[in-house]
C-alpha cells in the first residue's frame, strides 16, 4: 500500500477513536464498526483521484477501488458514492472526504461515459436533462466534504446534464470551490435533511465574460408530483453567480416543508436569475431566508427578482429576515395568477435601488407582515410604477406594515403603498418616510388608498396610523403624501408632517383641499366629514387649551358633510404651517373648551375630527398658541405658621422656570430659584424677614412670559434670629464668655424656631 493510500484524510485531522473494518457479507458489502465516537462518522471514504471517469465504468458493479484499496485502483468520487450507496442500512454515517494532498476541480468532460445515471427527465425550471454526473442514493446519511479547495464542473458540450442527484436522506455537501453543471448543479428529491453549505455555485466564464456552461440553475428541489414531499432543507454560506434561470428553485406541483436558507449571497451581472424561484401550483411552507445578500451592480440592467414565486404558487409561513436586496428589477413579484400567502414575514432588510419590493396576484394575503425594513433610492424598473409596496390585486387580512424607513424614493406614478382592495384589519403605522431629491413628480404619494367599498359607510379594512412623512409635495400638482381615493372609511390618525413637506396656513386647502397632507378624495371617502377647527389656544406651561366648533358652513359646500358630535380630536403642533408633532387624542369632545398636555411653546395647533365609526376627516386650519403660564403654588410653609426670619419657602411650578417670592406688604423681593426637573422649587429669605406678618406671593417666567401670581401665605416673623449660622452662634459665644456649651445653646434655639 503506498504512502498516499493511508494518508489522513482532511476533514478528520486528529486521530479517530474509532475504526471501520470492511468484512464481506453475502453481498460482498458488509461493514462491521469497530468503536464509536459522538462526532465522527462511522464510516469514512476517502477520495484519493479527481479524475472523473476513470473508474466509471465499474463502480457499480465493483466499488472495491474505495473499499479494498487495492494497488493501482484509485478512489474517484464516482466510485466513493457507489460504495456509500451499497453499504448496508444501519452502518452509521458516512463521511466520503478527499485526500490532503489533492486540490482543483472534477471535470466531466461530457458524453454518456462516466455518468451515474444516463436516464432522460426534466424538471419545469429548466426543461429536460439527460444525465447526471453523480447520484447519491444511499441507506445512510453521507456527508461529502471536499475539504474547501475542491469543486466540480461539467463542460459546456456536456449540454443538459445535472450535476449532484441527492435521492436519499440526511445528505450533506459542503466545502466546495464551485460546483457547476449545465443543467442543475444540485437536484434534490423527495427527501429529508438536505445541507448544501459553504460553497459556492457559479457560471464558468472565458476570458471575455461569456458563459461556457451555461449553467441553468444552481439548486432545483425537486418532490416530484406523486405526492412527494422535501422536508428540512438547509441551504448555508452559499455563493451563487450568475445562472441563467435561479440560484435555488422549487419545481412545479412541488411541496417543500422546512427550506432554510441562510447567510448566502448572489450577484448578477449579466443573465436575469432569480435568487428564489418557486414553481408554479407548489406549496412551499415554513420557509426562512436569513442573512441574504442579492446583487444586481450598478450600470446592469438585469429582469431578475429576488424572490419570484410562479403562478399559484401558494406559500404558508415565509421568512425574510437581516437581508439585502439591491439593484435588482423586483424583490418579492411573482408571476401574473392566483395565489393564497399565509403568514409571510419581511423583517429587518434594506432594499436599495429596487424596482418594486411587493407584487402580488388575485387570491388572499393572510398575516403579512413588513417591518423594520429600510426601503431606500427605490425607482422604477421596467414596467412597474405602482411603488414599494403594490397590493393591488389581492384580498388582504392582518396586514402589518410598521416600523419602516422609506427614504429618498420616487416611484412616480405611485405611492410607496399601494393598496386597491377591500380587506380585514389592516395597519400601516409608525414608519417613517423622508427624501433629499429636489423636487419631486406630481404624483408621488408616501401612501395611495385605492380602494372602493361596497357604500360610503362600509370600512375598507385598513388604518393608516402615527406615520411621520417628511419632504413631499414640493411639485405644484403634487398630491396629497397620504391620498385616500375612492369610496369608504379608512381611519388615518396621528400622522405628522415634518416641516420641509408642502404645508399650509389656508384652512380651504387643508380642509378641502387635494394637495396637503391627509386627502379625502372622493365624496364618499371617509364620508368627506369637515374637520372642526380650533381657536384661542393658549399655552400655560403644561397644557394647551383651546376652544373648538364645527364650521359651518362647510368648506366646499355640500362637498363636506358636518361630523356627529360628540368626537374625538387628534392635535398636532406645527412651528409654522405644517403638522410635524402629534399631541395626542382627546375624546368625547362637544363643541367648546378642551385642553391636551405639551411642553411646546408658541407656534400652532391644528385639528383631525374623528367619528365614533372610525371616519377620519381632513387636517384643519391653523390655530396661534398664545402662552400663560400657570401661577406657581407655595406649599410651605403653610398659612399662619410663625418661625425666625430665615424660613425656608418652598412649592411646586413648571420645570425649568425662574420663579420670584415677593412680599405683597412691601413689594420686596424675598428669594428667587429655578423649578427642579421633578416640578419642585425651594429658597430661603435674601434678607431675613423681619419682625411681624409676611404676605408672601411667588410667580414664575420662562424668559418669555410671567405667570399670575401664586397662593398668598401669611407668615409671621418673630424677628431676626439672635444669631443667623452655627459660625456666628460659636463665634459669638466666645466674646460674650459663654464658652462652646453656650454656642451650642444658641445653635439650639435657632434650630428650633426654624
């Protein structure tokens, strides 16, 4: 036996406690494990040759090059997976690992010779093939590791050949420079406990950037369409390049339970792949896209999506999460036909420079949830000008689209939502949208309602809440940034408008107009009800009060309709003519005074009426804030308490504010402080008070303005204390000869009458 035939092979480095002695059954196949341990496989085969072919011919009917090692016979991989697929059920895990001393790539030249299996088939992704290279089909879980620098390619002549076949459960492959093949790299069936991981899958280039390949497709999973069906797959630290259809499919009719796909990535540059393709009438469920990165780099025009889903092509449970997508035509579009999505998950990804995230076709959308995301630089690419978002077509429940960042986005003809359909609970909520562009086109829209319900009084299923929108509607015919088009009630409250979006001090355009902030369209969107509109509103340091009424008459006309009172009022601050703060809500509210917390000072307030069905109005006119602050009060010391004339007074007043303690007798100011962060404030007499009755008063000023005066406390003075500190009390007892005992007497009293 040479030297080479016993080396250690590398993915077992250390030396095993166990060892794998090969008897001969009946079959000629037996295997007897000699000793165990937790982590290694039970059987290991090592790959001594990567040529391919040259034990082609006679692996099947005698795989003895691997098992007996027989001088000259080498080990091919051909060879170590025939042998893996004839040991016996029960034998433990295989682990078919390569020689230290071997690197570079299997090529199969092409042609029937050497094939595992000659036989035609097809899969709808890429059309028929005609052979594959490899097949591994074993009673046992086998891992090949190609140990990092090793990889498989077939020629460009070798034209619809598959690469790897996985037939059986618990197959591994992982550690591969590249695997390529110009059919399907990885065919998987219908199995359980596929790992593809840490490889990559690239189109072969020449010189001049051209295929000569022509791989189709990197990783088909195939079930088949007898009822079969592929469990717990896991696809890891992948690297896909270029082919031609998908870096990773679901055939049609297939079903897919437990897809795993994690830290992986692909570029394209040149063909029109899609990152995940998912054949038509499949059923893909519980499925997890963790970690991926999809490229299309600047200056390439390429159709590709990075999630594409054929028609009907139904999923259950969909996770995308921690990914980006960038420069590619669309990130979730599936192809024109019905379809039911249940429990679809878009998390924490940027998407930038994509043509359109969401698409989706006529059938319902049940649990869809996107937050999290950053959605930037989108534009649009090829034919699609209906935003980041389009949900036109389906019928969507328990939407959530929240926590979202859209930024610097113009998709024209659209809004970054878009939605057409009546549905059942639907939010958008807290995201929020800016842009830096100049300018912007007439129709761009952060949120377009487009739905019609059955009657004016009808919801339409969605509600559109606390969004912050920031720097749209700069173009003269630019419409409103939220625009509720068509017939029904969508309930849109505690949206706010920064200051660079189009704002207004004209209450016929905020109230009736198309253009500024929240638009009622229609005259039977959300019952097109006139806001009420706000006036007086005076600040006092803690709150705003203000009074409100209906208008009347309406602004437009009958083109308004009046509100049922009582309603409830959303409040926004504004420094200036826009909405950029959110108050809150005040409820059950009649026409007259109401009053809401703020620590905003001047500026104004503008209104939302909102009826008890959920019926949103417009934003009203404009309201100045005048301020008053409240009077301070003095909680000690108390009314008609007596004590020496360093009293300490003390009492509450808005935090931050100066407040002055006066003397109404006289007019003298006593002390000044400034209000504590917890509303709190104490001083003690500048000058003590003298002898007799104090009326002591105390105002507070915020630079600005000086509030009314506190609660007046009576305090009655029995003088100038004998001595005023410790220090002259100990002094003093000194010249007067009374010693430290005396001093310590007078220190006494003082504490005492204070």
């Amino acid at each position: 036996m040479s030297k080479k035939s016993i080396r250690r092979p590398r993915a077992w480095r250390k030396p095993l406690a166990i060892t794998a002695s090969v008897g001969l059954t009946a079959a000629g196949l037996g295997i007897v494990a000699a000793g165990s341990a937790a982590a290694a496989p039970s059987v290991t085969i090592t790959v001594d040759s990567l040529a391919y072919g040259a034990n082609a011919l006679s692996y099947s009917a005698n795989p003895s090059e691997c098992r007996d090692k027989q001088s000259p016979a080498t080990c091919s991989l051909s060879a170590a997976i025939a042998y893996a697929n004839a040991i016996p059920a029960g034998s433990g895990e295989i682990a078919i690992v390569f020689d230290d001393s071997l690197s570079g790539t299997i090529v199969d030249p092409g042609g029937s010779a050497g094939k595992m299996s000659t036989a035609n088939g097809s899969n709808n992704l890429t059309g028929g093939y005609s052979a594959t290279s490899y097949v591994i089909n074993a009673s046992n879980p086998v891992t090949i590791d190609f140990g990092g620098d090793i990889g498989f390619a077939s020629e460009l002549t070798d034209w619809g050949s598959n690469g790897f076949d996985i037939q059986s459960d618990n197959v591994t492959l992982t550690n591969f420079t590249n695997i390529a093949s110009p059919e399907t790299a990885i065919v998987i069936r219908d199995v359980d406990g596929t790992t593809i991981s840490n490889g990559a899958c690239n189109q072969i280039k020449d010189s001049g950037g051209n295929n000569t390949i022509w791989l189709e497709a990197c990783i088909v999973i195939d079930p088949g369409t007898s009822g079969g069906v592929t469990t717990n797959t896991t696809i890891t630290n992948m690297a896909f390049e270029d082919p031609w259809t998908t870096a990773i499919g679901v055939d049609f009719d297939g079903l897919v339970d437990g897809l795993t796909v994690t830290n992986s990535s692909m570029v394209n540059d040149r063909n029109a792949p899609n990152f995940l393709q998912l054949g038509r009438d499949s059923l893909t469920e519980n499925a997890v896209l963790s970690g991926i990165s999809v490229t299309v780099p600047d200056g390439k025009s390429v159709a590709g999506y990075a999630i594409y889903p054929r028609a009907r092509a139904n999923m259950n449970s969909f996770t995308v999460t921690d990914s980006t997508f960038t420069g590619m035509r669309g990130a979730f579009i599936p192809e024109p036909g019905a379809q039911e999505w249940n429990d679809i998950t878009i998390t924490n990804s940027t998407f930038n420079k994509v043509g359109q995230i969401w698409d989706d076709g006529p059938g319902p959308v049940n649990n869809l949830t996107f937050t999290n995301n950053l959605v930037t630089n989108g534009t649009e690419n090829g034919p699609y000008l209906r935003g980041a978002l389009n949900m036109d077509q389906a019928t969507y429940t328990n939407t959530v689209i929240s926590n979202n960042t859209f930024k610097d986005n113009n998709w024209r003809g659209s809004g970054d939502i878009y939605y057409q359909q009546v549905g059942a609970n639907n939010v958008i909520a807290n995201n929020t949208w800016s842009r830096t562009q100049a300018g912007d086109d007439g129709y761009q829209n952060a949120i377009r309602d487009w739905v019609s319900a059955p009657s004016a009084t009808d919801s339409t299923g969605w509600t559109i809440q606390y969004n912050h929108i920031e720097d749209y509607g700069h173009a003269a015919n630019a419409y409103a940034p939220i625009w509720i088009r068509n017939r029904g009630i969508t309930t849109v409250v505690g949206n706010t408008f920064g200051p660079n979006t189009r704002g207004t001090i004209d209450p016929v355009q905020s109230e009736g107009g198309s253009f500024w902030f929240v638009s009622n369209e229609d005259s039977g969107t959300n019952n097109n009800i006139q806001t009420w509109r706000p006036a007086n509103a005076v600040f006092d340091g803690s709150n705003v009060t203000f009074d409100v009424a209906p208008v009347d008459p309406a602004v437009g006309g009958n083109a308004h309709n009046q509100p049922t009172a009582p309603v409830s009022l959303g409040v926004f601050w504004t420094a200036d003519d826009n909405a950029e703060v959110y108050l809150g809500q005040i409820d059950n509210v009649s026409p007259g005074s109401v009053s809401i917390p703020t620590t905003a000072t001047g500026g104004f307030i503008r209104v939302q009426t909102i009826q008890a069905d959920g019926t949103t109005s417009q934003y009203s006119g404009l309201a100045q804030v005048t301020t008053t602050l409240a009077a301070p009060v003095i909680t000690g010391p108390t009314g008609g308490s007596s004590g020496d004339g360093a009293t300490e007074i003390a009492g509450t007043g808005g935090p931050g504010n100066t407040i002055t303690v006066t003397d109404k007798n006289d007019g003298s100011t006593v002390c000044t402080t400034t209000v504590a962060a917890d509303g709190t404030w104490s001083c003690t007499p500048d000058t003590l008070l003298t002898q007799g009755v104090h009326a002591l008063v105390a105002t507070q000023s915020d630079g600005t303005n000086t509030s009314p005066e506190s609660n007046q406390v009576n305090f009655t003075s029995d003088g100038t204390p004998l001595f005023a500190s410790p220090e002259v009390a100990l002094a003093a007892s000194a010249v007067l000869g009374l010693g430290s005992i005396g001093g310590l007497l007078l220190m006494r009293r003082r504490r005492q009458t204070a």
